[in-house]
C-alpha cells in the first residue's frame, strides 16, 4: 500500500503546479478519504510513500499518527482517565458520525462525545479503542428514574461514561450504580435562560460558585466535570482543587482534557463561539461542492432537453422483430 506523489493530475515526474497526494482506492477507504487530491505535504521530491501509518495532511505537513502495523489502541476506561489526572492533559472530540469517529481514531484522539441517540451503535462501532461518553440531552427526562434508565442504555449501545447536564441531585442515583458521570459547570447553555450566554469566573463571587458547583458534583460521584467559558486561572485552580478530571471548552489550557467539537474544528458552517478555533475550512469546501451540483445539476438539464442524454448504452435494448411485433399487438388492440 502506498500514498503516491501526484502533480496536477500526473504520477511522480510529471509536470504541474504545486505538489499533492493521492491515494489508491484501499488506502482511501482506510483513511476514510474521498477521491479528492489531499493537502500538499513537505516530502522528498517523486518518492512513494510507504503506508505504514494513517496520516493526517495539513499545512504542508505530513504528521504520522498511527501505525497501522499496531494493534488497536487500548481504550481509556473511567478510572484510568482519573488515574492520569495531573500526569498527562487527553484530548476530547465531539463528533457527529462515524467519518468523524473513525477521524479521531487516526489523529490519536482519546475521548469522543456524542450527543445524537441513532447514531451512538454506529459511532461505537467505528471507534472501538476509543472513550465513548455519550450525552444525555437536557430536558428528555424529567425524573430521576428516567434519568437513571437513559443511562444504562447509553452503556448498552457502547457508551464508557455519559454527560449529564443536570443538577448534583440527578447525577447521585448513577454514581450510585456505577456510571461514570460528566457533569457541567460554568457556562451551561442549557441554563442561559437564566444566566445569559457568556464567560464565567470573572469574579472571585463567581469563581467561587462555580468551585462550589464543582465540588458538589464531587460529593455527588461524578468522574468528570466539563468546564465551559470559565476564567483559564480560575480553571487551573479549580483543576488542582478537585479529584474530578475537568474537561476544558473554553476555560484555558490548565484543565485535565482539552475539548472542541468536531464541526468547529473542521471549520463547518455555521456560528463558532469566541473559543472555537477552526483547524480547516469545511465551509470553502461545502461552498465549492455546492457550486458543483448546480453545475451538474444544469448539465443534466441541458443534456436531457439537448437529446443528448440518455444514449444506447444508458437504455434497456430491444431486439427489432419484439418491437415490430409489439407495435403490431398495439395497433390491433388501439381499435
């Protein structure tokens, strides 16, 4: 298996502008990549590339991520993300999807979250070395026997944890029964009504609620607490201050994972918060692909009204002495 140097649409020596990569249909499949040409990499000039390792292409770089000669990656359960607390930050993705999954599986990603039900057996099945937390969405149980029943089938489909953005009081019952629970605090989006969509802990009154909150989630078993929009110090001290491991999205670099969305990483359309920093452009992309189907779209149009599509060879054939016979049957049957 190979990644073959490419210019402008010509194998190693030929001529064109700028070098890229492409791959062969194996390799593509495997690194869950399209057709497309990928991003120029710094390599020795006209030389294949062994496939020995998934790689992710950016920038001019060509980052080796995983060997593919290796066994799968051992996930991390509950305890051993605790046990790294203070050791080593991990690094959280939520994604939508398994091209997602299978993405993060590559890039050497050791959490992925997911908060979309049909899609969790998928996602488990696309990214099996990886810790699965999988989201309980606010507002779909109104108890905490219901609460308590979404959990366990969260860990039925795959899940190692799941998100709770609910109160200390919700979050018991589960550590109770030993799930691994990630609670919220700082800025909850699910919350806002009541708080307003934006940066905490820029107080010491409220850096000191959103310790207290944290420590409430403690009492109440959770493994993990997501800290969103906080103060980076006023992370870092709550980090050293907690046995939980604090998940950072938007609160600094001092937090024991550091957390993005996948749609934000990728540079997708739609709204980016302060904190999300796009590490591609999804959107050009769309926007490009898009001017493709109209252009497509239009030939198609064309081509039908044109007499050009369809032709012989896109048609069901029929031999002539069938069709003779067939136009007789009609002109006997018409009268």
């Amino acid at each position: 298996m190979v990644i073959q140097h490419y210019r402008s649409g010509t194998c190693a020596g030929g001529q064109g502008a700028g070098p890229d990569w492409v791959v062969d249909s194996k390799c593509r499949a495997r690194l869950g990549v399209g057709r497309q040409r990928l991003s120029a990499i710094a390599a020795p000039e006209n030389r294949p590339l062994p496939y020995d390792a998934a790689c992710q292409f950016r920038s001019g770089r060509l980052l080796a991520l995983q060997s593919r000669n290796r066994s799968t990656p051992v996930k991390l359960e509950a305890h051993q993300i605790a046990s790294l607390k203070g050791k080593r930050q991990l690094i959280q993705v939520n994604v939508r999807g398994t091209e997602m999954a299978e993405a993060a599986t590559a890039a050497g990603i050791e959490i992925i979250v997911s908060g979309y039900p049909d899609q969790w057996a998928a996602i488990r099945a696309a990214a099996p070395g990886l810790h699965l937390c999988l989201s309980l969405r606010h507002g779909d149980q109104a108890d905490r026997a219901a609460v308590l029943r979404a959990a366990f089938d969260a860990l039925r489909v795959g899940g190692d944890s799941v998100y709770c953005p609910l109160s200390p009081r919700f979050i018991e019952p589960l550590a109770r029964e030993g799930i691994p629970v990630c609670a919220h605090a700082g800025l909850v989006p699910q919350r806002a009504r009541l708080t307003g969509m934006r940066g905490f802990g820029k107080t010491a009154e409220e850096a000191r609620a959103v310790y207290q909150a944290v420590k409430h989630f403690e009492s109440a078993g959770a493994v993990m607490v997501e800290l969103e929009c906080l103060a980076a110090p006023v992370t870092a001290l709550i980090t050293a201050r907690t046995t939980l491991s604090t998940v950072s999205i938007g609160s600094g670099p001092g937090a024991d994972v550091q957390y993005l969305f996948g749609n934000d990483i990728l540079g997708e359309p739609g709204r980016k918060p302060r904190h999300a920093r796009a590490f591609d452009d999804f959107a050009a992309q769309y926007a490009r692909l898009q001017e493709r189907r109209v252009l497509a779209f239009a030939a198609f149009r064309d081509a039908a009204l044109g007499g050009s599509y369809p032709t012989a060879g896109e048609t069901v054939a029929m031999p002539q002495p069938e069709i003779t016979r067939f136009a007789d049957w009609l002109s006997t049957h018409e009268r």
